[in-house]
C-alpha cells in the first residue's frame, strides 16, 4: 500500500486556512496573503481562488503563487541568548556543545542559525527553519542593525573611534560602523557599537586592523530583538508581531 504524503492529525488530515497556507510560505503575512488571494495571484490545484476564507489540506492541495509551488510549511523563530563556549552551527564535529543543543526542546522542526557568532561570543542569535527570512536577514543590501557590548584589551583611541565611522579599509572592502562610543561616563576598554554592515567575521577584522583584540563580545540586539528577559543560555519563540516586523525590516 503507497503511504500518504497528506499530514494527519488525530481525527484526520491537517486543514488550515488558505492565508495562513501563504504566510507560513513566507510570502509575507496573513494579511498579504489576503490581498494575494483578493487580486487573483494564487492559485489552489491549478484554478485561480479569489474565495476569503478557502481553505487547504496540507500534502493533497497544491497551491501556486507566480508559477511557484508553495510548500505552507509551519515556520519557527527562535531567539536565543547564546552562552560563551558555543557553536553557532548545526553541530559540530569535536562534539563541542552548540545553539542546537540548548534548543534541543524548543521545536520538531529542523531549524538553523542566522549567520553566526564566534565560539567564545554571546548574545542575542534567531534560529528558524525559514530560509528565506535567514537569506534576507543577512543579506549586505538589508542593512539589519546589530548592537554589541565589547569590552577590548585597552581603552581606544578617540582617533580609531573616527575611523571606525569614516570607514577602514580591509582587503574584501571597507568596514565601517554606524556609531561607536566608550560605556560610561568616561572612558576605558568597554564600548558599545552599532553597526548595519553585514560581512563575516566584520567585527573582530574591524578591531584587529585598528590594533585591539576584543576580550569580551556580546551581542545585545539584532534586527530590533533584544536580550530583555531572556537570561544567558536561554531561549523563546518569537511572537507573530516580531515576526511581522522582521518581514517588514527585510523587505
């Protein structure tokens, strides 16, 4: 007997709404989808729908958008409070402990880290299983804000506080930040820095080229999420308003 590929719940095939289909697709939110469906762009096994309200079984109901197929899968966001000693991957060959591992609970969905932090820093990390929202987001031409609390091995020059915003130039291009500034009132190794600029490794090629090493970097907020009562090592779900506004900042 060929097995079934349409889902099941307990008391029977899994039916959702055709918007809510749409947005977990990533094409925008359930009310995007609305206008989609009001202006006749999708189409359910092959006829347009312009039907409020139609509905669509998972796995048996193919429904198209711009002659793509597409796949109403359930996304998850996660943010994640990563600890210092932790991979930012999927897993790791040595078996050193990663995001995976402390999110282990939070889903049965197969989700994967946005961009990555070094093993010895911490801070704010979203894991999702929607990869278009992951290519956005680190996307260079979005310019998604990140602010950091670095604490470097000597107090900065105010002169290399001015380059970092003028920009320096490295040998894949120049590295700039959008602001940079000493934490306190006077000043000392512990800056805060605000940066759009997405590049890998940017932060530490930025520091090393002007003559620091950075001790301690902690990721404070990304993307307008932010670490407030999400203690170190923890995690949680990003609500649909987070999710929203991610979409909209990507856009």
């Amino acid at each position: 007997m060929k097995k079934s590929n349409t889902p099941w719940q307990d008391d029977g095939p899994v039916v959702i709404r055709l918007n809510k289909f749409i947005a977990n697709s990533g094409v925008g939110n359930r009310r995007d989808a609305d206008q989609l469906i009001l202006k006749g762009e999708i189409q359910v096994n092959g006829a347009v729908v312009k039907e409020m309200g139609r509905k669509v079984t998972l796995g048996r109901d193919i429904v198209t958008y711009k002659g793509t197929d597409l796949a109403g899968q359930q996304f998850v966001y996660i943010l994640l409070n990563k600890p210092k000693n932790t991979m930012s991957v999927g897993s790791d060959p040595n078996g050193k402990p990663t995001v995976l591992d402390l999110c282990a609970n939070a889903t049965t969905e197969r989700i994967f880290p946005v961009g990555q932090l070094d093993r010895e820093s911490m801070g704010l990390i979203l894991l999702t299983n929607d990869p278009e929202m992951s290519r956005r987001l680190v996307h260079p031409d979005h310019q998604v804000e990140r602010l950091y609390h670095l604490v470097l091995d000597k107090t900065m020059k105010p002169s290399d506080i001015k380059k970092a915003l003028k920009g320096v130039p490295l040998d894949d291009g120049l590295i700039k930040v959008d602001e940079l500034r000493y934490v306190g009132d006077e000043e000392g190794p512990s800056m805060g820095m605000r940066i759009s600029m997405n590049r890998k490794m940017v932060v530490k090629k930025l520091f090393e080229k002007l003559g620091y090493s950075i001790v301690k970097e902690d990721r404070v907020m990304f993307a307008g999420l932010t670490k407030k009562d999400l203690p170190r090592g923890r995690w949680r779900v990003l609500s649909e308003r987070e999710v929203n506004f991610l979409r909209m900042a990507t856009r």
